[in-house]
C-alpha cells in the first residue's frame, strides 16, 4: 500500500470500531432489562446491525417479528418487544447448539413470555424447479402475519445464495407492509439474493422499497415490502 492508501485504510477500521462501540453503548442505555449480552464478534451480528433493529422495533412497535438464525439479535429483539410491553417474536434455527444457547439467555434476560426458539432443521425445498435448503418450519402454526422479518441464516456454507428461500417461502405470511432487515449485505450473496427477492416480490404485487447501510461492519438492507 502507499501512504495515503494505509492512512485511509486506519482511518476506516478506527470509523468502524467507533461504530461499533457507540452502537453497543446505545443498546445497553436504551434497554434497561438488558442482564446479560454475549459476544458481538465472530459469527454474531455486529452491534451496528443490532442496534439497528432495536431502534426499529422500538419505533415500529410489531405485533410479530420473524427471525432466519438465532443468537445474540434474538436477545435483542426480545429485549426491544419486552420493553414495547407489545408483541412477540419467533426465532428459527437450524443447529441444537444454538436453541440451547439461546434459551439459556432467552432465561437469563427474562424474556421468555415475548420469545421463542424454534428447533428447525434445514430441509429441500422445491422452488421454481430447483431445490433448496432452509429452515423445516412446517410444524409451525403463524397465528400473526409478520410485521418485521429479520434474516442472519442460514450459514453461507449451506449452499449457494444459502438466505433466498426465506422470500419465496415466507411471502404469503407478510402483513400488509413487512420490514426485512437482512444481514451480510455487503456480501456478493447478499447482493444478488436482494436482487432476486425485489423481482420475486415485484411479481406478487408488492411494492419494494431499499435502503441501505453500505458502512456498517458486514453491510445491512431494509426492504420496505408493501401489498399493491
């Protein structure tokens, strides 16, 4: 690298960790039931995304938030419903690992009444032709349309555009208007994944509208779907 290249190099990784860290200070002031939060590095979302979602639930105030993964973003999607004193959310995973790792803390910050982890093994799907793996959710009984869909699984080693089926499979339970926070965004995946979904939605009568957070650490989209 030259110079100019490695100092804006730092400068970037220095925005970030601010980021980050103004991002985790703004969750523990804002969600006064908070007890206990794991880790935010490595697999975890990132306290940017987190926070982001809280700010949206909190603001939006959803009868139903939907989650693909499980884990930290679990956590806070409780706590924000919890602090709501309105709403519930379900949260689908794939490996029995994390379903007691969540539940544990599901216990620890007492949010038990407001969340639910769903043990949800990935199984084929068949979708326009070609299959698929995703979460099994045909035991699954969704007495609320979904509100907020937040996506951060399955894992990308899954398979190619391993997150695309969540759309195509979940469509027909959107409310009238569905927010979808998607995680990863800044991945090639990711990008062609949101592409598809805007055609496929499009084609259902739904208007889309995209907004996107291209700084935070791993990238974040919202998309803003609304029945025509």
């Amino acid at each position: 690298f030259g110079t100019t290249t490695l100092v804006s190099k730092i400068e970037e990784v220095f925005e970030n960790y601010f980021l980050q860290i103004e991002s985790l200070l703004s969750i523990y002031r804002t969600l006064p039931n908070l007890k206990f939060l794991p880790t935010t590095r490595g697999w975890a979302g990132s306290p940017d995304f987190l926070a982001k979602i809280m700010s949206i639930i909190l603001k939006e105030k959803p009868q139903f938030v939907l989650e693909a993964s499980s884990g930290v973003s679990s956590i806070i999607i409780g706590l924000a419903i919890k602090l709501n004193n309105y709403g519930k959310a379900i949260s689908l995973e794939h490996d029995s690992h994390y379903v007691k790792f969540t539940q544990e803390y599901f216990e620890i910050n007492q949010i038990n009444d407001t969340s639910n982890v769903e043990y949800c093994p990935l199984r084929d799907y068949n979708i326009f032709g070609e299959i698929w793996k995703w979460y099994d959710i045909d035991n699954l009984n969704f007495t609320e349309n979904i509100d907020i869909l937040v996506i951060d699984g399955p894992p990308r080693t899954t398979q190619f555009l391993a997150r695309y089926p969540a759309v195509p499979l979940l469509y027909k339970y959107f409310s009238q208007r569905t927010l979808i926070l998607l995680d990863d965004a800044n991945r090639n995946d990711e990008i062609v994944i949101v592409q598809k979904w805007i055609i496929f939605l499009e084609n259902n009568n739904f208007k889309v509208m995209v907004t996107r957070f291209d700084n935070f650490e791993k990238g974040m989209i919202i998309l803003e779907v609304c029945r025509l």
